[in-house]
C-alpha cells in the first residue's frame, strides 16, 4: 500500500494492493499493520456504502464532537470525483479543498481525518462507494455544509441531491459556530 500526502493536512491517498488474474481482481483496502507504520490510527466502528447515479452529489457531510470520525473511502464499482473540506480552524489548511478521482479501475482509496467535510460526484450509473468510519453513527452529531458554499466546481448543472444535503449551511456560516 502507498500512501501519499495531498495539500489538506492529515488527509491522505492510498493506493492499494491490487491483484489481476484471469478470475478477475483482488483488492486489499486497509492494513492496521501499514496505517499504523505510516502513524495512521484507524479503527473502523461502521462501515457503510452507496449506490449513485450519473451526477448525483452526496455531501458535504461529518459528525460533530464528540462523535466526529475519521474516514476511509473507496469506490468498488464505478468511479467518483470525492471532495474534502478542511473545516478546522487551528489547521494550517483550513478550508482547503481538495478532489481526486476514486473508482474500481485505479483502487484508490481517500483516508480523511476528524474536522473535514467529504462529499462526492458520481460519475458512472449505479456507482457504489464505501465509507469506513472510526465513530458509530450519532444522528444527533450529524451535519454537514453546502456542496456549492466553498468555490469548487462540480461540473454539473443539475445535481441529483437529497434535500437535507440542499439545506445545509454555508461553508462560512458554519465556520462562526467555531466548532472544529
């Protein structure tokens, strides 16, 4: 597994172990043994996926403290463009952003630390993306910000979302909360 730095602090970009055969493809999503000597503490509480269609947004969603999580996101079915936030006041890349392209076809996988908010773009039909998360889901602690508050283009015109996801607050109204 290689793991490479981005420009948002604590998140990182894994490329994992792939195997190709005539029976098809094996794929090694996480190694505690190898998180843990690139200094990655990870321990997975709830794991989750979701089926998307073409252009459907899904985000930019994290839990509040004290159920706030680290993630681990891979795509092993189709192809997205994931999109991380850095929503910590203290962090020297705060309200960064940042995207990369995760699919099935480059076994890519995003690690996104606690104070970030992720969401993604599905590119493909019937897409299917994984989340590993290192808290229990606590609907009480669940927030997120707008998809369309922070500058980044989504290239799209008519985003398929949900309308919680619409509702959200602006990047920057969020941010006076203070709560990163």
């Amino acid at each position: 597994m290689k793991i490479t730095t981005t420009d948002i602090e604590g998140v990182f970009i894994l490329e994992s172990f792939k195997a190709k055969d005539n029976r098809g493809v094996f794929v090694k999503t996480f190694s505690e043994i190898e998180f843990l000597e690139n200094n990655l503490s990870f321990e997975i509480k709830e794991s989750y996926y979701s089926i998307s269609q073409k252009n459907v947004i899904r985000g930019m969603h994290f839990q509040l403290p004290p159920h706030d999580h680290d993630k681990l996101v891979y795509v092993s079915k189709g192809e997205i463009i994931d999109v991380v936030v850095d929503l910590r006041e203290k962090s020297k890349t705060f309200k960064k952003v940042i995207s990369v392209n995760l699919s099935s076809a480059n076994g890519l996988c995003i690690y996104i630390p606690k104070g970030c908010a992720h969401g993604f773009k599905s590119l493909e039909d019937e897409t299917i993306t994984v989340y590993n998360v290192s808290t229990c889901y606590n609907p009480k602690f669940d927030d997120g910000v707008r998809y369309d508050s922070f500058g980044f283009n989504w290239r799209t015109k008519d985003p398929i979302m949900s309308k919680r996801d619409e509702e959200f607050s602006l990047l920057d109204d969020f941010v006076l909360k203070g709560v990163f």
